[in-house]
C-alpha cells in the first residue's frame, strides 16, 4: 500500500524562492568581479562612467520605489539620503585611508576593507537620519509629507554646507577613486534583492495596504506608522549607500550636487518606470540615464527635447512603462517555450 503523499511545509515554496534569489545574486557578483578587468580594458573611461552612474540610479531608483511605489508615500528627501551616505563615507576614507595604510599596509586588501565599511557607515547614518525624522514626518501624508521631506533634503544640504572639515562651501576634494563597475553593480543587485524580498513577504502585504488605502489599513490593525518608517528606513539606508559609492566615482562632492532637483530625477525615474514595479525603475533608470548623453549632439535643445520625450511618453503611458508588472526570466522562457511548441504541434 503506497504512502499517501504529505503536501510539503508551510513557508518552503517561499525559502526555496529566498535561496534561488541569493544564488543568482551571487552568482550576479562572481560573474562582475570575473569580467572587472576585462571590461576596464575593452571599454574606454566615458563608457564606463555612463555604465557607473546608470549602477548608482538604478539603486537609487529602486530604493525610492519602496518609499514611493508600494508604501505610496511621496519621498522627495532622497538626494539628502545619498548627500549623507556621500560625505560620510567619503569623510571616512579620505580621513582614516593613511592610518590604513600605516597600521594594515601589510594587510592585503585593507584600502577595499576601509572603503567597504565606509559605504556600510555612511548607510547606516543615512537610515538613522531616516528613522530620526521619519516617525514625526512619517505621520503626514499626501502634499503635507511632500513638502516635508523637500524641507528635509535642503536641512541636509545647508548643515554640511556649513561643515568645514567635509569642505564647507569650496567642496570636498581629494576622495579617492574606488568605485568600479563590481561594486556599483553588486550593489544594485543586492538593492534589487532586499526590495523584491520586502514586497512579497507579510511586510510587503502591509505595504501594499497602506498605498491602496491607509484609512482600511488601520481600521484592519495594520500599524501604519511603523510599516511607513520601515520602508523609509530602508530606502535611506540604500540611498547612503548609493551616495557612497556615487563619492568614490567622482572623487569631488559639493552640496548643489545634492539639490531638490536630483531628487526629482529619481521620482522621475520610479513614475516613468511604474509604481511599484522594480524592473520598471530600473529600465527608467538606465533610460534617463543614457538618453541625455546621446542627445549631447543636439547641444542647447538637448534638454528641451529630454524634456518633450517625458511629456510624450507619460502622456501616452500615465501608469509607467510597465506600471505594477515585472518582467520575469520564467515567464520569457515559458512564452518562448510554448512558441516553439506552437509550430511543433
């Protein structure tokens, strides 16, 4: 007499999900840290600084997506979350980068170890600043949190402004150059990786609630205000880290960088991709990112015609290239699958 068969645990579909994720993410990085070298010699340094900086918008993209997309909140404090994790993180190396060197120069490696921490410290500082002003701010909504986390981002910019040990108004000079293609990537995956995570767990439910309507969310006891500064806790802290990495590209910061202007790139880049999709900020991304540069040859109405494409394409596509969808690797394979079997049959 057979078995009978035991359906499979509660929670398992998902953990296998969980462990495909990371599998591919690592995969993801032993594949760019493989190709570095290759890439750094076939490409010359304008194309690779076009394809860092597409890296970094993708982070900052997606990271916004969480705040704005599916918690349906409207974050425009995000340039003072990167200006945090910039001049933080660069603040650490340029400062603690010749006392590496004297206390570990035997130590293979300690310049990328100190750069890693400070990427990590300039996270960190940039979710605390999140999470200080998140739980008073985070209780606004619609135009009222708009308003109040613009102020938030100009807060940010005018105190390091006055800040002359990270430069003060001349800039901040002499960060050394680490960022690479590796890291900019890597970290763009695993941003992709933490976010989707969020979204389908029980939080990403909440999320999901609270944008479709806060009101029922709190009548059906959902703490709004917690999942809120969640969600904008790891959205800074993602954008620390962007910022970080965007410092150690450029080598020079200054506070006009890190204007209400750059933080609405990045909205930009959430509504054209879709709220609430990830690979639809990611594809925006990349777009708004390329597009100025090939419109370079058009020289004064270059931003006049960037400027009539968005019009037109959010005229035509309101709800975003690819609204709440994703783009799924198993889905692409099942339709080209059932193509070829189409024929056969």
């Amino acid at each position: 007499m057979e078995a009978p068969i035991q359906p499979p645990p509660p929670g398992s579909g998902e953990r296998r999900a969980a462990v495909r994720a990371w599998i591919v993410a690592a995969g993801i990085a032993a594949a760019l840290l493989g190709s570095q070298a290759v890439l750094d010699a076939a490409l010359n340094p304008y194309i690779l600084q076009i394809l860092v900086y597409v890296g970094i918008n993708i982070t900052l993209a997606v990271s916004l997506n969480l705040i704005n997309g599916y918690t349906g909140q409207f974050s425009l404090g995000h340039a003072g979350f990167m200006a945090l994790g910039a001049y933080t993180s660069a603040a650490l190396t340029f400062y603690l980068g010749a006392f590496a060197d004297r206390a570990f120069g035997g130590v293979p490696g300690a310049q990328t170890i100190l750069f890693v921490l400070a990427l990590v410290a300039g996270g960190v500082v940039a979710a605390m600043a999140g999470l200080l002003v998140g739980i008073p701010t985070l209780r606004l909504r619609g135009d009222y949190l708009a308003i109040a986390t613009l102020g938030l981002g100009e807060i940010i910019r005018v105190v390091i402004l006055n800040l002359d040990f990270v430069g003060g108004a001349r800039g901040f000079t002499g960060i050394p150059e680490r960022t690479n293609l590796f890291w900019v990537y890597g970290v763009a995956a695993l941003t992709i990786l933490v976010v989707h995570r969020l979204t389908v767990s029980t939080r990403g439910r909440a999320f999901l609630a609270i944008r479709e309507d806060e009101t029922a969310a709190e009548a059906m006891g959902i703490d709004t205000t917690r999942y809120k500064v969640t969600a904008f806790v790891v959205g800074a802290f993602f954008a620390g880290i962007g910022g970080g990495l965007f410092a150690h590209s450029v080598t020079y910061l200054h506070t006009n960088t890190f204007s209400f202007l750059k933080s609405i790139e990045f909205v930009v880049m959430v509504v054209l991709g879709g709220m609430g999709s990830i690979t639809g900020s990611v594809i925006a991304a990349a777009v708004l990112t390329v597009l100025p540069e090939l419109l370079r040859a058009a020289q004064e109405l270059r931003m006049v015609i960037y400027s009539l494409l968005l019009i037109v394409l959010m005229l035509a596509r309101p709800q975003g290239l690819l609204g709440t969808r994703e783009i799924s690797v198993r889905r692409i394979g099942a339709r080209l699958r059932g193509r070829r079997r189409a024929p056969a049959a």
